[in-house]
C-alpha cells in the first residue's frame, strides 16, 4: 500500500501520556518513512507526555503536537497502541471520514481491529521500540546514532531493564550498539529523581491505600491526585501481588493504573493488557497494557459512584471477576 501511493503529510501518533517506548517509537519510525517519502511533511503527536519521556528530546530534538490534529494529514500511523481510543482529546473523525489510511504498531496483547484501522503490525515483543528495530534490520535502512540511542531507552524502559526479555531482545540491543547506539545514555535517560510533588502524591496515596487478600495473592487499592502509574510501580515495590490505582476523576474521565509482579501474572494465568481492555469494553472506554502493567481511561461511566473509596472497590471486583475466570 505504502509503495503505489504518494504522501504529503504523515502524522504519527503516541498513546495519551506517552512513555518513553511510545516516544521513542514515533521517532523512529519517522525516520524509517523518510526513506520512503523524504518529501513529505511530518508531525508528530502526542496528547500528553510523561515527564521521564520528554528526556528522549535531549538526545533529538523533535517537536511533538498536543492539542489539534491537522487536516490535512493524508496518512495516519498509531505507535505503542491499538485503537484511537488511546490518542486521549485528539479528534480523528473528519480523517476517518476522508478514508485517510490508519496504520497501527503495536506490541500489546492483540485485540480486534476497530473498522477504523486500514492495516496493523501487532507482535507481542515486550517493547514497541524492539519492533521499529527489526522494521530497520529486515529492511536494512540506514540508522542514524541518535535514533539508535533513542530506540535504546525505549526498549529499556518497557523491559524494566530486561527484567521482561525475549529470546531476540538482546539482538536487537547489539544491533542498535553496532549502529552508534549509546548505552550510557540511554540508561541516563531513565534516571530521574522523583519531584517533591510526585513524592508527597505517593506517600499519600500509600497513606489510603486498602488491602485485599485471595489466598497468598496480595491486592493493593487507593487513588491519587496523580502520579497513579508510579505510585502502582511503588506499591508493587512494597509488597503487593497487584496494585489498582485510580487519578482524581475529573469531570470527564477517570484514569486507572495497574500493575502487578510477573509471579502473580503467570500463576494466575492473566494478562493485565486483556484485562483492562476487557472491562474498558464493558464500560465503554479505553484501555490495554502488557501481561503485568495496564491502563484503562474511562469517560465518566454512569454505573460509578461519586465516592473514591467505592470506585475503587467495584474496580477490585471487576478485576476479581477477571482473574477467576482464569
């Protein structure tokens, strides 16, 4: 599809608060389609970035939209997720209706294509970054340093340092390295101090949080201000088999992370990414992640009640109901 036609403008879009996978994806995968169009126009586009993603930009500097999507992109790819639901405020709807072809990369558990999407790479790596790597390598264009560096740091933070691998993972790591990829600064970008803000919103969610037992599995559940993917990475940290963390509601949506350890995954036989996908269904939302680390986004379903503490429960029961099916 991509060789019979021509592209003008190309905008390649990143999940809503993109992590430094999704980053580091969207820019690699720029500079694979300037080799196929290296006359067309590129934006980049996220709603939201984290705070630790936004330290990629030290290695490149490369400008990211976040509030409007323009209109006249002629070719839409979605990196580090699998449906438009994930792109958080950004409206697609006039380019769907144009038929603008939508491209999907993913790594996550596989779900059905919405009948939005034109076209999907859907391969279960433990990082995106890994996938844009091997599209290098099988198609043997040229990697700058920079971009090898970049896809680096995404590969690391997704892998939590290679504590989740596959067996070609450290591959595509010496292919990198072999082409100017630098280690020590890719690891550098993963290394920041936690401000006093997200400091304080931690202890304070630890403060809430509620405990659940089934059996020798450990449930941590709170909510928070912010912060909620890593005050789940911490609870986990602390002890929990599976932390649940729900963000103030706003008067739109709610944002619930979690996350739980590998042991209980596989013991379980569960994917956090089914799971979350599953009950985003259910309440007509958004949402997906890995086998251990999941996200959900939901626009201020009706069946919730107003009090935090409750929310928090019924989501404790949804999952419940999940991980007993298993």
């Amino acid at each position: 599809m991509l060789k019979n036609k021509k592209f003008s403008h190309i905008g390649i879009f990143a999940h809503q608060n993109a992590d430094p996978d999704a980053i580091a994806s969207v820019i690699g995968l720029k500079y694979i389609l300037k080799t196929f169009f290296p006359n067309a126009r590129y934006t980049l586009l996220a709603y939201s970035i984290s705070t630790i993603a936004k330290k990629i930009l030290s290695i490149r500097k490369e400008e990211f939209l976040t509030e409007s999507v323009p209109e006249d992109v002629d070719l839409i790819f979605i990196c580090d997720a699998n449906n438009i639901q994930q792109l958080g405020g950004f409206s697609l709807e006039n380019h769907i209706l144009k038929k603008i072809p939508i491209i999907v990369i993913d790594h996550h558990e596989k779900r059905e294509n919405s009948e939005e999407i034109t076209h999907s790479i859907i391969k279960i790596e433990t990082s995106n970054a890994e996938i844009v790597s091997k599209i290098y390598q099988e198609l043997e264009i040229s990697l700058e340093p920079e971009i090898a560096s970049i896809l680096l740091v995404g590969i690391l933070f997704d892998t939590r340092r290679f504590i989740y691998r596959t067996s070609s993972t450290f591959d595509t790591v010496q292919f990198l390295i072999n082409k100017g990829g630098e280690y020590d600064k890719a690891v550098s970008c993963l290394q920041i101090e936690p401000s006093e803000s997200e400091k304080i919103a931690r202890l304070k969610g630890v403060t809430r949080t509620k405990i659940h037992r089934e059996g020798s599995d450990i449930y941590a559940i709170t909510h928070i201000s912010s912060y909620e993917s890593s005050l789940a990475r911490a609870l986990i940290g602390l002890g929990a088999s599976c932390a649940i963390v729900l963000a103030e509601p706003s008067t739109t949506e709610y944002r619930i992370s979690m996350r739980c350890t590998k042991s209980f995954a596989e013991k379980n036989n569960i994917s956090l990414g089914i799971i979350a996908d599953t009950i985003s269904a259910k309440l007509k939302g958004s949402g997906g992640g890995h086998q251990t680390a999941a996200g959900l986004n939901l626009n201020n379903p009706r069946e919730f009640p107003k009090d935090k503490d409750k929310i928090i429960q019924l989501l404790l029961i949804m999952i419940l109901e999940e991980v007993k099916k298993n």
